[in-house]
C-alpha cells in the first residue's frame, strides 16, 4: 500500500470509489438527495486535495480530501474495506494535524465506529448536515498527542 498526493486525473476513479462505498453504507440517503450529492462530489474531485491510497499494483483503494485540521470525505472501494487503506489514511491525516477533526452521519452506522476505534471522540452532534438535509451528523476529534499523557 503508498499513500500519494492526488492529481485531477484520479478524479473519475476517486468518484467510483465514493459510488460504490456510498451504494454499500449509506443506504439511507434519499435518491434526489443522493443524486444531488454525487453531482456536488464529481465537480469537487476534479480541484480538492486528495490523497490516494493505492494497492501494491498502483491501482486506487482509497482517497481523502483533508484541509485546514478536517478530513472533508475519506472512502475506501468496498472491495477493499477492512485491508487497512482507510486507517493508513486516518493516520495521515492525524500526522498532519494530531487534533484531525471529521464529521460522520450518523446513520451510517460503520463511520463513528471507524473513527472511534482510531482514537477520535465525539464531540458534538447535529441534527441536521451541513446542507440542512435531515441527516444526523456526529462531530468527532482526535485527542492530539496530549492524550496520551496521564
């Protein structure tokens, strides 16, 4: 597995990765909110800050997008969850910023479990996504090394 800073040329497989991760844990999503979504997602690909996670062959697994202290998305091809391409990216992220924040809705159920057991605590919840859609969003944050003085 490497990590590498993304290009715009990663953009269409970052959104099939997102596709199918969305398809496999956010079942709840309406389709209108959902279809709404991927369009705001494929342009946000082709400009934000991704970094990849890749397997041995050079082929795509993972991506984040992580700016200012936030992990902004991170999703892993279903295929591959569970092979460590999601931690490796979390753990990127903290090496960049030990006190990472990131938001996870609620209702997929596998994201603040994910984040949980890599270290981040809740620290707040809304009712409500950043858009306003009724899809409750758990606000979670990593400790920072100061943590882990006691």
């Amino acid at each position: 597995m490497k990590l590498r800073e993304g290009t715009a040329a990663d953009a269409p497989r970052a959104f099939a990765i997102w596709r199918g991760a969305v398809d496999a844990t956010h079942g709840f999503l309406s389709p209108a909110d959902k279809s709404s979504i991927a369009a705001m997602v494929h342009d946000l690909l082709r400009t934000a800050p991704l970094t990849i996670a890749e397997d041995d062959g050079g082929e795509p697994q993972g991506f984040m997008i992580f700016a200012d202290g936030v992990i902004e998305a991170l999703f892993v091809d279903p295929e591959a969850h569970g092979r460590g391409y999601g931690s490796a990216l979390v753990a990127h992220a903290i090496s960049l910023d030990p006190q990472a924040r990131v938001d996870a809705n609620e209702q997929a159920t596998n994201a603040s479990p994910f984040y949980e057991a890599r270290g981040f605590v809740r620290v707040g919840r809304s009712e409500r996504d950043s858009a306003g859609r009724p899809y409750p969003i758990i606000h979670l944050r990593h400790p920072g090394p100061e943590a882990a003085i006691t």
